[in-house]
C-alpha cells in the first residue's frame, strides 16, 4: 500500500542529504599559519581590511596543539591526521643520499630504528609527496625552529626531499626548504634530507594529491598517489567570469590576466575592489569580495603532472602566464618579501614587495 507520510520523509532525506553527496571528497584548505600583516617595507601592521593573508585568515583553524607525541618514535599531526618520524634526522646528512636512496630509505624504515616502537614494518613508511611535505610549513615563523618546539626533534633548517618527479625533467624532484618555506626542484642526484611519513590523510584538513600518475622509481609520488582524489572535472565554468574549483570549492577569476603586472600592494589593492561588471564578471560581485589567495590556495591550484601552465589540461581558465603570480601572504623571515607562485611548474618561492612585478589572480568564496 502506498505510504504518503513515508514518501515523504524519503523527499525530505534526500533534500538533506544529496547537497552532502554532490560535495564528497572535497578538500578544506587549512590556514598557512600567518597572523601577522606587513607593509611594503616589511613593518608589522594593523590586519583589518588589509586583505592580506594574516587579515583573512581562510582555511581550516589549526588543532592546539597541532601535533601530538606518540611516545613511540612518531608525531601525528592532528590538522591533517599524517604520521611523521619524530626524529626528522635520523638518516643524516649522508653522501648518498640522492633521491633513490632517500625513497629506499623511507620505504624499508621500520620498528626498531630510528628509536621507533610502534611496530612499524618495511612498507609501512614512505617519502612523502610534495603537497605532504609543504604541509608542515608555518608561513608565520621559520617551520625548522617552530617544529622543534612541536615535538619533533633534529628537524634541520635545510632541504627535504619529496617523492615528487619534475615532470618536465625526469631528473629532478621537488623537494621542501624547512628553513625559508619554498618549493622547488633540484637534480635527483644531489644529497639532500629524508623525513618519512605514514597513514592516510583524513579530516579536518585533508591532503589532496598531487596530479602525478606516472612512476620515475619504486612507491614513489606517481606510483602510491596519496592524498584526496581530483573531482572530474576539477574545474567548472560558471559563465559568469568565474571558475569555481571542485576539489577546495574556491571560486576564481576565470580571467588569469585581467590585471597585467603589479607590485604586492597594487596586487592587494586591486583584487579586494575587483566587483562585477570588471575583469568580464557577470556574478553580482560588489567589492570586498574577492581577494588576493594566500600561499596555500594558490599552491592547491598547482597540478604536478603538467607544466606550461602546470594546471590540469582541461581547465577553462583564460589567459593564464606560465609565470609568477602573487599571494597574500609574507615571507615571514624577510618580510619585505611576499611569497608568489609560478604557474609555469607551481614552483612557490618569494619576491620583493616593493621592487617585483607578479601576475593577479583574485579568488572568492570556498568552505
């Protein structure tokens, strides 16, 4: 017999639970950890209406503590829910340690070294992706000195290697610089640090992962692809001028050049009054919508399987320059820098505020 009252209230669940299906997997951004404003000059600032990355605040608030102590040789962090080798040292500052090594490394440490007791066997630890790596980096102080005071130990302010292929060159990786917070690319065979992760990322700030699907060596980042999995299609045009990102739920302008080139503060400036009708936007935006992203947006953006632009190749945004683009945030140990990303590789390194010339990007929205 037809049940009115449960149809009903099978119309009733669906409304409520659909919208949560139609948004599975997507990724919240965490904050970058910057509280801090700076002028052009590098001086400390009051935040509000600035726009700028310690003014916004967006992303996912950090767990205090943000890390936790195992007592077994471990740290897990709690914003991403990763579990790090305590002792980020323990393999050295070894010749020989190139790329290859740095992922046998990783992957045969188990329970007993290391001093781990977790019962950890040969498989269990990996090298970390890029994206997993640049999760550590607290864009407000230098991530060496603050992560020794987090639970970590030995935590060198120098280069980590990541399991991250340059895809333009087979013979250079990414690695993470744990002193200054950049991302970049070096020769495989060059020496540089192992810090070896474990576990599955999971809420409150997922990791997504990185683009790469084709493998340069043993579980390395295209063969174990770590991390939330790409919506298909990543991106989708609005018509309206905006692109609105299915992975963070970021909305962008869709034009990557509306602006030309601008010093920081013009780039700050310029994206916190962008409103319809500029740039194209038929979105009824006002002013104090949009804004310019901070490091981690714009590093989110970056597909690793692509350069040239190093976005995924079906993306529908116009305009877009192989080249430097700024964000809201400020390179914390010189703060006359602000941290820019290039859209050619998704390199993310630091540029004068008052003397380089980037590219403008605005951003709105998200979670």
């Amino acid at each position: 017999m037809f049940n009115r009252g449960r149809m009903i209230l099978m119309i009733v669940l669906l409304i409520l639970v659909l919208p949560a299906l139609s948004m599975a997997g997507t990724v919240d951004l965490p904050q970058t950890g910057q509280v801090t404003c700076y002028d052009a000059v590098g001086s400390v600032i009051a935040c509000p209406s600035t726009g700028q990355d310690g003014d916004i605040l967006a992303g996912v608030s950090w767990p205090l503590p943000r890390f936790t102590d195992n007592g077994d040789g471990t740290v897990t962090d709690r914003l991403t829910r990763l579990i790090w080798l305590q002792d980020a040292h323990c393999f050295g500052k070894r010749i020989g340690t190139t790329w290859t090594q740095a992922l046998s490394d990783a992957n045969s440490l188990a329970d007993p070294s290391c001093s781990l007791t977790d019962g950890s066997t040969a498989g269990d630890w990996r090298l970390p992706n890029v994206n997993e790596l640049e999760s550590l980096i607290n864009a407000e102080i230098n991530t060496a000195t603050w992560l020794n005071g987090q639970g970590f130990t030995n935590v060198q302010a120098s280069f980590y290697w990541s399991s991250s292929t340059r895809v333009e060159n087979k013979f250079f990786a990414w690695f993470v610089d744990f002193w200054r917070g950049h991302v970049d690319v070096s020769l495989k065979k060059f020496s540089y640090k192992v810090w070896p992760v474990r576990a599955s990322t999971t809420l409150p700030a997922e990791i997504w992962d990185t683009g790469q699907v084709t493998s340069y060596d043993a579980r390395d980042d295209g063969a174990l692809e770590r991390g939330i999995e790409w919506h298909t299609p990543r991106f989708t045009d609005n018509s309206d001028g905006t692109v609105t990102d299915n992975l963070t739920g970021l909305i962008w302008l869709r034009n990557a050049n509306c602006f030309g080139v601008r010093l920081w503060t013009q780039a700050l400036s310029e994206a916190n009054s962008l409103a319809d009708p500029s740039c194209s936007l038929t979105d009824g935006s006002a002013a104090g919508d949009w804004r310019l992203p901070n490091r981690k947006e714009f590093h989110s953006l970056t597909d690793f399987s692509q350069y040239n632009p190093a976005l995924r190749s079906d993306h529908p945004f116009a305009n877009v320059k192989s080249n430097y683009y700024w964000s809201s945030s400020t390179y914390a140990i010189v703060t006359q820098f602000a941290w820019d990303v290039n859209m050619y590789d998704g390199l993310v390194d630091y540029d004068s505020k008052l003397y380089f010339g980037g590219y403008v990007w605005p951003v709105r929205a998200g979670h």
